[in-house]
C-alpha cells in the first residue's frame, strides 16, 4: 500500500513506514536512545531528502521515547533532577544547532553535513562502546570482580555542585549541562535523540549507574527534541506529518516491547548489541559516500524561483 509524502514528495509503502518505526522503538526502549541514529539514515536509503529526514525524524523520536519513558517511570529508574539539568543544556545547544542548519541549508551543503557528521560520529561512539562493552564481557567470563568506576575523577573538583539522590551522586552541573548542549546541537543537525552520545556520558563521565541512565536519558530526549522539530518546522519547513504519523504509531508501539527485552539483559550485552548496530549504519552510509551514484546529475531550481 503506497502513500505520498507531501513535503518529502516520494511515495513509500505504509507498511514499510509502520516496522520502521517499530524497529526504532524496540532500540528506543532497550536501550534509552531516540532511535534517530538509525532512523535518520534509514530515511535517506528509501529515498526521503536528509533535510526532511533529520525534522521529521526527531518528530518521530518524542513519542517513541515518551513511550519508553512510561515505562521507566512506573519502575521509578528516573533521575528527574539530572535530566532536567540535562535538558536546559539541550535546549541551549538544540538553539544553537537549528541556526547552523540553516545557515548551511542556504549555501546547499546540508545534505553533505548531515551525511557526514553520522560517518564520524557513529564510527567514534560505535568503536569506542564495542571495545569497552567486549572487555567488560571478557573480565565478567573469567570470573574476576568488574572494576569499580572510579568514585572521584576531575568532574568531581569542579564548582557548582548539585546532590542527584536518585543517581547517588553529588558534582558540579557543568559537565551534565555540557552534554546536554552537545545532544542539542546533534538533535538539530542530524536529527536524533544523541542518546549515542548521552548513554555512555553519563554512565562514564557522569558515574550515573546503569539502571537509572536509560529512563534518564530518555526523558531530555523527549523535550530536546520536540523543541527541535517545532523550530525545524517553523523555520525550514520540512517536518512531514504524513510520515511523522506513520512513524510513530509503530515507534510507541515497538518502545514497550523494548523496555521489556531491556530489562532482561545485561548492561554489557545491551552496549555491544547497540555499538553493532551503529557500526553497520556508519558503514552504509560512509559506501554510499565513497560509492560512485547512478545518476551524476541533478536538475533544481535556483533561488526558489
């Protein structure tokens, strides 16, 4: 069953929409991401421009995340008082990154950006958790006692400390506020949650435990994003609400399903899982780069007229 995308102006299968956005769910509820950083680059493989695909994607990602969120929330593995710190960060950076997007969107390199931020970044942060969430695995098999995190490191000498019961933790607001900016920014020029970026922040720089890292980060997604897409849609645009749809209704139903594998795996088997699966993305799209085009030449119109 095709249906026509108005603002994406291509006609895809309803039902290919529907186990897209499933598929995101499922990752957002297992692992506490939005899910953006495998639904943007799926977007541009069935054809929808990057443009449209980064605005739409990070509407699809604020029900897919509430969605999970509920269900943290009823196991009471929130932080609220971290994510809220989080969250002024976001909404900062989120600002700041809807400006650049349109800056570039007017010189017409936006699509080369958005391609090749999700190249380098999806290389760094998939290697990096592969290789960590492997060793941890491999002291776990042979029986010895996993490392403690360290207690105090350099976050913790900084001023402007805040208690975060919830997390057990007591440092400075300036490092959580930091990466908040930082998913903002990559919510309003790629597209996604950042939870990529903020699952392993907070459970490495932060020293949030694991339990709580998830439903935390899930809750800054859900406003960074949505803030994202109103500013994307007021300013560029390119927020297509037929496709929106079609991707949340299987995004909210694929986030409860899993929330529930979730809790039945370890912290280390969810890593690898997820930094695979970033890894085949970042693949893809970096061969689609290197990968000379069956078509060399487009037609468009020049200053809109």
């Amino acid at each position: 069953m095709q249906i026509y995308l108005p603002i994406a102006e291509v006609s895809v299968n309803a039902f290919l929409l529907l186990g897209l956005g499933g598929l995101v769910g499922v990752l957002s509820g297992m692992f506490g991401v939005g899910g953006g950083f495998l639904m943007t680059p799926l977007l541009f493989f069935i054809g929808v421009s990057p443009a449209v695909a980064v605005a739409t994607g990070a509407a699809q990602i604020v029900a897919a995340s509430f969605s999970g969120l509920l269900a943290h929330l009823r196991k009471k593995t929130v932080d609220l008082r971290m994510g809220t710190v989080l969250l002024v960060g976001g909404l900062l950076g989120a600002g700041a990154g809807v400006f650049v997007f349109n800056y570039l969107k007017s010189l017409g390199q936006v699509d080369l950006l958005v391609t090749l931020c999700y190249v380098v970044f999806l290389g760094v942060i998939g290697a990096m958790m592969l290789i960590e969430s492997l060793r941890a695995i491999r002291r776990a098999r042979k029986g010895g006692p996993l490392p403690k995190r360290k207690k105090h490191n350099w976050v913790h000498g900084l001023p402007m400390k805040m208690r975060f019961r919830t997390s057990g933790l007591y440092i400075s607001v300036i490092p959580p506020l930091i990466v908040g900016v930082a998913v903002g920014v990559l919510a309003a020029i790629m597209g996604v949650g950042g939870g990529f970026i903020m699952v392993p922040a907070m459970i490495y720089l932060l020293g949030m435990p694991t339990k709580v890292v998830v439903g935390t980060s899930l809750f800054q997604i859900i406003f960074v994003t949505g803030f994202t897409t109103l500013l994307h849609a007021t300013t560029n645009f390119t927020v297509d609400i037929a496709l929106a749809v079609m991707l949340l209704v299987g995004g909210v139903i694929g986030a409860q399903f899993g929330t529930q594998i979730g809790m039945r795996m370890k912290a280390e088997q969810l890593r690898v899982l997820l930094a695979l699966m970033v890894l085949i993305v970042c693949s893809k799209l970096a061969l689609d780069l290197l990968i000379e085009p069956s078509e060399l030449y487009s037609i468009t119109a020049v200053g809109g007229g």
